[in-house]
C-alpha cells in the first residue's frame, strides 16, 4: 500500500511538472507563431446516381378485358313446326355451308302432304281438260245454231217463207248456247284457277318437306346440341348452335370518354389470351352509341386466322392504344416537384443543374418530359435528386454501391 501511495505522488509531481512548462512557454517566449498555414474548408459534393434520357416511342393506353367470339355464328332453328326425327350431328362436329344435313323434323307427316297436294293439282287438271272439252262442244254447236239462224233470217226477211215466230225461236236458241259458251269459258277459267291453286298448294307441301330437313347455313363446327330426337320443335325453336371459329373477334367494352379517340380502321388493340399472345389487331368496329346506363361502347377487333388456344367465349386481355408518338422519356422517379412545376437535374462537369420540364405520356416507368435544353444525350438524377438544388456540387456513383 504504501509502495502504491510512492508511485501516485511521482506520477503527480510528473504531471505538475509537465503542466507548468506548457503554461510557461508561452510567457516567457511571448507570441508564438503557428506551425502551419489553417487548411482551407473542404466542398461537399452529394453521391447520385445518373440515368440517360431516351428517346422512345410512349402510347396512351387502356387496359380492360373482353371476349372472343366467333365472327360468323348461326343457331339454327326449326323451320317447320313438329317432331324432330333425326340429328345428324353433334357437339363437335364439322359442317360444310348448304352441304351438311343437320337435322330432319316430322318427314312422314310432310311427304303425305305433298302426295295430297300433288292429287290436287291431278284433280284441277282433270277438271280442266273436261271444261275445255265442254267449250268446245259448245263451240261446235254454236257454230250450227249459227248457221241455222242465219237461214231462218233469210228466209224470213227475204221470202217470207218462215213465220216470225219460228224466227225468233232460233234466235233465242242462238242466244241460249251462246250464253251456254259463255257459262263453259268461266267454268274453264275457274278449272284453270284451281289447278293453279293446287299447283301452289303442292309447291308450299314441297317447300315445307324440303325445309324438314336443315342444312348447314355456314360452314364451322357444332358448339351446343339444345334439343334430341323425339322433341317437339315448334317454328323458330333453336336446335343446334353452329360457329366458324377459323375467323374470330375481339371484343370489348371501353368508357365513354375515349369515345372520339377510338376510329375504325385506325385504332390498334394488342391482346393476350390467357398464355397465348394474340398481337396486335385493327379496331373493325365502334358501336354507333354509348350505352345510356353502363356507359360503355362496344368495339371489336376482326382475328383472321387465329393462334390456337385462341377460341369462341375465351377471355381475353385488351391493350387499346388510344394515341402513339415518339418523345424524350426520363424515369418517372427522376421528376421532382420544383417552384409549383416538375424538373429533373442534368449533371455537366460535377455541377446539377434544374430543368423544369412539361411532363406528357407514361409507359412502363418511364415519362414524356419536354424541357430547354433536355436531349436524347442529356443524363439526369435519378437517385439523389431531392436533396439537389441548382449548382449543387454533385459526385457520380454507380447504382448498389456503397
């Protein structure tokens, strides 16, 4: 212990020692002069990262879903009321326009029809032929009534050899058959209008068989089967539904207000179905009105031709391109709001200069900007840039490092 205390008091006198010859430099030598020059502040430069503008094509873009449909689809009904005897094909199934028989509806009622009309139109000309052979009896002996009055005339004005009753009695004989001819021509005539009648009757039975039996509108596959043999299919009860899916559309519907900026013929739409990708199609069609409650309009988009996978009823996703143009684009994170507008900052040896700029159309991250002096050579701040003003004194660094 009291070696410790020894060692304390030496460290202490040390120490005083020491202390006392710092202090007394000073006094003794007066004014000291500084051993070096004070170094100069050193200028604080910001890290950021630079990014370069581009120039790229932007597009306004809409994205909504929609259908696929087929172009040309048929859903054939029954023609003639009655029992369906037969369908001859199935879901699936292929059919060719005017070729591919579809189904037959009551065959045995319509062919016993058409054999009564076709007995009909024996009939009405039977009729006629037996009233064209009374006209021409009447005929024949009109023309011997003729004569015979004739005769009768003579002699009576003549020769006074008949008396005038006899006269007038062939007279009225004359006027008898010739009434009588007359009565046979409209009997012929009727005749003659009654096998046209029947005539007709046979061709509506021929019709209505003929129309028994359904064909194929258009060519394409069977998509639905609604009803089966042995049902009752009244006029107009669809039976089978029939599409062509080698042409289909793309169909969707778009808020009013890109309305004037969707044109026919002009207005292009790229689409994704599922996992297949679709492309780009042309607008075909604009409805011609805005639906009052939904306010929506129709568009369809024609696909010749398309990529498998790609069927009537599917979903698919529509990318409508409302406008295209080509202009600088920054990153969207680049813009910072200056002064009430937006700007970037360019960077030109180690100094950030603020260009405010108009700022347009966005795609992908990426933003329309239209500012003095803005190029597709111009390199911007994209990370760092808000705590920049202009001039401020900036260092390059490589994004990620430390």
């Amino acid at each position: 212990m009291k070696k410790f205390i020894k060692w304390a008091a030496i460290v202490l006198l040390i120490g005083a020692a020491v202390a006392a010859g710092v202090w007394v430099a000073p006094k003794l030598g007066g004014q000291s002069e500084p051993t070096a020059a004070a170094a100069p502040a050193k200028e604080v430069r910001l890290p950021v990262v630079l990014s370069e503008v581009r120039e790229m094509t932007f597009e306004d873009r809409l994205e909504v879903s929609g259908n696929v449909e087929a172009k040309e689809t048929a859903v054939v009904s029954a023609r003639i009321p009655g029992v369906l005897d037969e369908i001859f094909v199935d879901e699936g199934d292929a059919v060719t326009a005017g070729e591919t028989k579809l189904f037959q509806t009551d065959k045995i009622k319509l062919t016993r029809a058409l054999e009564s009309a076709e007995q009909q139109v024996e009939v009405a000309v039977a009729a006629v032929r037996a009233r064209a052979a009374t006209v021409a009896r009447i005929q024949a002996d009109l023309a011997k009534v003729q004569l015979d009055y004739d005769r009768y005339k003579r002699l009576y004005e003549r020769d006074k050899a008949v008396t005038r009753s006899a006269w007038e009695a062939q007279e009225s004989h004359l006027k008898q058959v010739q009434a009588g001819l007359a009565e046979a021509k409209a009997g012929l005539e009727l005749a003659r209008a009654q096998e046209r009648q029947a005539n007709s009757a046979r061709a509506i039975s021929a019709k209505d068989l003929a129309d028994s039996l359904v064909v194929a509108p258009i060519s394409g596959k069977v998509s639905q089967r609604l009803l089966e043999p042995g049902e009752m299919a009244g006029a107009g009860t669809p039976v089978l539904r029939v599409e062509d899916p080698s042409v289909v559309e793309l169909v969707g519907f778009l808020p009013e207000s890109c309305y004037a900026k969707v044109v026919e013929g002009r207005t292009v739409l790229r689409a994704r179905c599922g996992a297949v990708d679709v492309g780009e199609a042309v607008v075909t069609t604009k409805a011609p009105t805005i639906h009052p409650r939904l306010r929506t309009f129709e568009v369809k988009a024609l696909v010749p031709s398309p990529p498998s996978g790609v069927v009537p009823g599917a979903r698919v996703d529509l990318t409508v391109i409302l406008a295209r143009r080509v202009g600088l684009g920054v990153p969207r994170v680049a813009l910072v709001r200056r002064a009430g507008g937006r700007a970037v900052f360019t960077v030109a040896e180690g100094k950030a200069r603020m260009v405010p700029v108009t700022a347009g159309l966005e795609m992908d991250g990426w933003v329309e900007a239209q500012g003095e002096g803005l190029t597709a050579e111009s390199r911007i701040v994209c990370m760092g840039q808000d705590r920049l003003n202009d001039a401020a004194a900036v260092t390059e660094v490589k994004e990620g490092a430390e």
